[in-house]
C-alpha cells in the first residue's frame, strides 16, 4: 500500500447518500452565479444487491421512490461494474479485487439526469488507483475520462487531476479547454470542484459539498420532501440557466459531436491557444436548450 488514500477511507455501506449544495460560478465574460440543494448517491457497484436490500424505498435496477439503474452510466446495457473495470485496464489499472465506488444522483420517481458522475476506484488494499469522470450533456452523448491516480496527486488536502476538455457540454463554451479536478474522496463527507480554463485564465468553477446521511426510507422521505423533484429540477435548472445567459447576451458555440467513448490522456502542458470546433452562431439565435453541467 502506498498511503495514497491513508486520509480517506471510504464508507464500508453498500450505498451511503450525501446531503449539500451544488454551486456553479460562470467568471467571464459575464459573471453569472447559482447554487442549489441536492443530495447524491454513493454506491457500491459491486454490492448492488446488498444496496437493493438496505431500505423499502430505494431499490436497484427497478422503480421506487428512489432507485439507481446501472444503464443510465456506461455502456447503457450489461454490468456497470464490469464496463468500469474494462475501461480501467485499457488505461493500464487493475484493481486486483478492489471496490468501485459511483457518486451520481439517484432516480426520484424513475428520474435521473446526471451531468457528471465520479467512479471511485480503489484497489483491494485500499488504495485509491483511478477515477473516472463520466460527463453527460443534455442532448444524450456521454464522454468518460479515465485518470489513473499519479504520484504526487493525492495528498493531504484531496486530489488534485487534469485533463483536456474533450467532449460538449456546454453552447456558453468552447471545447478547447482544460478541466482542473479537485477533490476530497468520500468519507463522512465528499468535495467536488472543477475549474475550468483557456489559455487565458478561468473561465467556469462548478463545485459539490456534501456530508454524509445513512441510505434509509426516513432519510429518503425527509429529503425527498425538503426537495421534491430534485433531479427533475436539475435538468429543469440547467435550461432556466441557459436562458439567463442567453438573455445576458453570451455568444453561441456550435455543437462538436462526441469523440471516442472514453479518454486516457495524461496531464500535460496547456495547448489550447485558440478556440477549436465551428464558428459561433449568428449574433440573433433563438434561446439554447442546455447548457453547463451541474456537479452531483
């Protein structure tokens, strides 16, 4: 063992949820600032039947109240365990019989749309190896970024990742980008933030804070009822905060289709010097229907 995660050993619940708020900060060329309660889900993708029996109102792969539905990650279809330690090995980590770890939202009511979620990988003694970034857009293409975790990137403040922005996401932003990571792993709390920049500075700070709650039916029900609709909301939110950067007069940047499924690139020198992708739209377009992520 190399003392990577000695810091932050992660929940031994098959699944755990975590209670807080998403914030996302917009820094130019017009600020623009929102946060919102949320809470996530941690599962385990290997315990997924013990996940399935812990509480009446959350089940696994069927509807409930709240549920978790291995097809709305990954590959769409088969084990969601299997998919994340396949894309593991072609980026050289084997677990070793390590645990999967996934932060998402649930489903309310049959309902998810998650923007980002983070997979968690440890090896059996407890290491943390990789994560993995699975980024969704809200026209339906997923990316995921695989980044083994290098010497030097866990520490005692968190981990600390980068990667080129290689995936849409966003009309308010270009893809030729770099994407900053920092987190503290899940224990009795988890810390999201991504940063993201160009050449010339930060342009977009999208950060998650949470602490940890039991998965229970008495959790879900005072949640769910503090927050109804939640996910519903989150993709809600995203089209009302288009619009209000639309209204704001931000500049359309036209779609790029999805690249390769999943990405390994390792950190590297900042060589985004000019925008990449097709010309803007025109200075007149009708209002965008999406818009950046929010953090789970």
């Amino acid at each position: 063992m190399t003392g990577q995660n000695v810091d932050f050993p992660p929940p031994e619940a098959a699944a755990s949820l975590y209670v807080g708020e998403v914030m996302h900060a917009r820094l130019k060329p017009k600020p623009h600032r929102f946060a919102y309660k949320v809470f996530s889900l941690l599962i385990d993708l290997d315990a997924l039947g013990d996940a399935d029996r812990m509480c009446r109102l959350f089940s696994v792969n069927r509807f409930n109240l709240a549920s978790f539905h291995e097809r709305d990650h990954g590959a769409t279809n088969g084990s969601l365990a299997r998919h994340a330690r396949a894309l593991l090995a072609r980026g050289g980590v084997d677990l070793a019989g390590g645990r999967i770890l996934l932060l998402c939202y649930p489903r309310i009511l049959g309902y998810v749309f998650n923007p980002i979620s983070v997979y968690w990988c440890y090896r059996a003694d407890g290491e943390l190896a990789a994560v993995i970034y699975e980024v969704t857009n809200t026209l339906g293409e997923r990316h995921a970024y695989v980044a083994p975790v290098a010497p030097g990137e866990l520490g005692p403040a968190g981990l600390r990742q980068e990667r080129d922005k290689l995936f849409y996401v966003s009309p308010f932003i270009e893809t030729a980008m770099r994407y900053g990571f920092r987190l503290r792993p899940p224990t009795g709390s988890v810390r999201l933030r991504i940063l993201e920049r160009d050449a010339e500075g930060p342009i977009l700070s999208a950060a998650f804070a949470g602490e940890r709650s039991p998965l229970s039916s008495s959790t879900l029900l005072k949640l769910c009822a503090a927050m109804p609709l939640m996910t519903l909301k989150v993709f809600a939110g995203i089209h009302w905060e288009a619009l209000r950067l639309w209204l704001k007069g931000l500049p359309l940047v036209a779609h790029v289709g999805p690249p390769s499924p999943a990405s390994y690139d390792a950190p590297g020198p900042f060589r985004h010097g000019r925008p990449s992708g097709r010309p803007a739209a025109p200075s007149s377009p009708p209002p965008p229907t999406h818009t950046d992520p929010i953090a789970p």
